[in-house]
C-alpha cells in the first residue's frame, strides 16, 4: 500500500437565487439544495458569494442616499456566526453528512462583513472568514478582513480554503493560499449579470478564466459556485427601465475546475437553477504540481517573496491581550513568492 492516499469524493457547487433579504427563506432553500446535492452522492456543497441573504446589487445601480432604504432590512437580515440561523445551517450539515461552504453577509456589533463558512459533516465549524477589501462600492456596505482571513484548513477531504470574488485578482492573497497547499478552493461568485456590455470585466468569460487560472497556478480543484438575479430580485430591487438595463436576469455560470485547468461536470443554462456536479480526485494534484509548483520547485525566494501577516486585527484589545500581540510569535511571517512571468 502506498504510504500517502488521497480519498476521491464528489462535490457540488451551487448556480442559484437566493431568496434576497428574507434570511429564513433562504436557509430554507440553503437546507433543500444541500438535500439534491447530498442524493446525489456529493461530500461537499458550495454556496455563491453572500448567499445569505443575498447579494446587495443596488449599491452598483442607485447612489448611497437612495440604497438608504435597504439597509435597516439587509442588516437585520444579516447573519452572526454561532447565532441559531447560523446553527440551523450546522445541524443540516450533520443531518446531510455532507461538508457545507456559504457566503454570507456577516453581522458583528453594527457592522457587516463579507464572509465565508466551511462546516463539516459533523456539523462543527472548520472556518469562517472575511473578505479582505470589498470591491468599490461595497465598501459603502461591508467591512473589512485582514490577513488571518488568508487561511487554508487541512480535513479529512482535503486541504480546503476560500475566497470571494474579486478576491480572485488579488496576485498577492491568492499566493498566500497556494503557499498553505491548499487542494480544493471555493470560489463564490455574487452573479455575472451587471452591466452587461459595458464592463467586460465584470462579466462570466473574464471571471470563468480567473477561477481556472486560480486552478492552474495553485495546482488544485476550483468549485465556483454563482449566484442568478431572478424576476423577484430584479423587481425589488430595480424601480426604472435604466436600472433593469444595469442589473439583468440570469448571470449564473457556476463552475469546477481540475488543477490541470479542465473544467469538469456539466454546465447549467445561466437563468436556471441547479447544481454542478464532478469528482474531485486529489491525486491529479501531484500529476499538476510535478510540472508547476510555485510555491515549491518553481519557486524563486532569492528573487521574490512575500510577507504575510496573519494577526487578527482588533479595535480593541486588553493589556494581556496587547502583551501577547507584542510577542515575538506574533511576526509576520515569510512565504516564497515568484514573479508571474
């Protein structure tokens, strides 16, 4: 027997709609597509980016003063970690057996945060985690991360971590997590469907690529799970003509990808609701990484490295707490890092 094995298992990544600022309705729905992905035989589901309670499109359509209107609802619509909608979600895990990913808007004090969970089959809570600079105007919304959100978990099926969105184009974050050998990679995705033929970087072909090339330079599986406008959401939030122009239906293009860059399992039309469906073999990754490893044989630490600094930053902290940050353990720590040409 060969003294390292990789377990095979099959994952889901999810391209649906939120139902939008209505938390419990949309655990409800979280709960079921967990349910169609555990019959059919998936060990972990991946949710889009601010799932619960969706995605706050109105902020790229309107200005500040006029978005005013939703912010009472999406802010008692948001989620704090460990409250019982939080467990809610734990419990279904363990129900399922089946290891559970969700973006979600993060309550915490009176602030929102753009955050990720990883929960395992046993229901405990393996992760959660901020993105680190919200994109533009989001900023408006969300808070932000720091660097301990740069984080890769080792578990029984794999070396998993997460990211949102634009993080994605984020040259410096996304080699911090190849440097922690991370072999499956959820990459949630609010929707593909704002301005559309205006800004094609906003749009699925540009940032379908940036999740496969996030596959090939970090040597694993990608899931992109991606969220759909629908009718509903677009007529909540969109009151004209111009703004249904800039906020459109559909946008889903959920995907995964191999760490040879392949895209695996079937596609799904972009205004349909359902689930992308593959095997995520770990042993490929050895096959990847034997030609590319950048942060190991391809590696060059004598011409380009990168600090990275994982202390939790607080507003507030205690004398004890302050001596301890003081430390020398707390340093900031060195990975290797390689020019990209």
């Amino acid at each position: 027997m060969p003294s390292k094995t990789h377990p095979k298992i099959i994952a889901a990544a999810v391209q649906a709609a939120p139902v939008l600022m209505d938390l419990d309705g949309t655990i409800d729905k979280t709960i079921g597509l967990m349910k169609q992905a555990a019959d059919q035989g998936a060990k972990l589901v991946a949710f889009p980016e601010t799932w619960l309670p969706g995605y706050p499109w109105w902020i790229w359509i309107t200005s500040p003063a006029v978005g005013m209107q939703h912010v009472q609802r999406y802010f008692n619509n948001s989620m704090e970690v460990n409250s019982p909608e939080f467990k809610r979600l734990a419990k279904a895990a363990h129900d399922l057996n089946i290891w559970l990913s969700f973006g979600f808007s993060e309550r915490d004090g009176g602030s929102l945060y753009i955050s990720q969970a990883l929960i395992d089959d046993e229901g405990q809570v393996v992760l959660t985690r901020r993105k680190l600079k919200p994109t533009h105007v989001e900023r408006t919304v969300f808070g932000d991360g720091d660097g301990s959100d740069l984080a890769v978990c080792e578990t029984p099926i794999g070396n998993i971590g997460m990211l949102n969105c634009w993080e994605h184009v984020q040259p410096l974050s996304k080699y911090a997590m190849y440097s922690q050998h991370e072999q499956i990679h959820i990459g949630a995705w609010p929707s593909f469907s704002l301005y559309r033929n205006a800004a094609h970087a906003l749009g699925a072909e540009v940032n379908n690529s940036v999740s496969q090339v996030y596959a090939v330079e970090g040597g694993c599986f990608v899931l992109a799970p991606c969220g759909i406008v629908s009718q509903e959401m677009q007529d909540r939030v969109c009151t004209d003509d111009m703004q249904r122009q800039m906020l459109q239906l559909g946008g889903g293009s959920a995907r995964i990808y191999g760490p040879d860059g392949r895209q695996l399992g079937n596609t799904i039309p972009e205004s349909e609701e359902g689930l992308v469906i593959a095997e995520i073999d770990l042993d490929l990754i050895s096959l990847a990484k034997s030609v590319t490893d950048p942060v190991g044989h391809y590696a060059r630490p004598d011409a380009t490295r990168l600090i990275l600094n994982k202390t939790r930053r607080l507003p507030v902290t205690s004398q004890s707490e302050t001596d301890a940050i003081t430390a020398p353990t707390s340093e900031p720590t060195e990975s290797t890092a390689t020019d990209p040409a």
